[in-house]
C-alpha cells in the first residue's frame, strides 16, 4: 500500500479550522477534510486532536525543529585523539 504524503501547512490549517468550524467534533472534521483532499483517507480523529493540541501549544502549524536526542556527537581533534 503506498505512503499516504505528509499535510502540507495549509491542509493542517484546514484541519484545525473545521475542527472549530464544527464545535470541536474532529469525527465531522474529517469527513469533511476527506471530501476536500480525497487522497487523504488515512487521516483519523486522533490525528485531528494532535494537531489542535500542537496549534494550541505552539500557536503555529509549522513543523518544530527536532531536539537531538541519544548519545551526544563527541568531536575528534588532535588534542584528544590521544585518549
């Protein structure tokens, strides 16, 4: 099955809208968003209530820069090659 493409911006903000649009039901928000952008069937209700939390966190549709995570890098110089 192929890889439904990530929401554009736009389509997230389109999301959020109709979420308020239709007084917080994100079950309506997606039929409505499915009949807008067809190609898009994967998208679920839980989906919807992640970005309006995300919207209402950040005030912004945006993808964050991620925080690096794990093991930090350790840098190799001349100085400490010797260890």
């Amino acid at each position: 099955m192929p890889r439904t493409p990530r929401l554009t911006v736009e389509q997230r903000s389109t999301v959020v809208r109709l979420y308020y649009e239709n007084g917080k039901n994100a079950y309506l928000t997606v039929s409505l968003f499915r009949r807008e952008y067809p190609r898009y069937r994967t998208l679920c209700c839980s989906t919807v209530l992640k970005l309006v939390q995300k919207f209402e966190q950040c005030g912004s549709m945006e993808d964050q820069l991620k925080r690096h995570c794990g093991r930090k890098r350790t840098v190799h110089v001349p100085t400490n090659t010797h260890l």
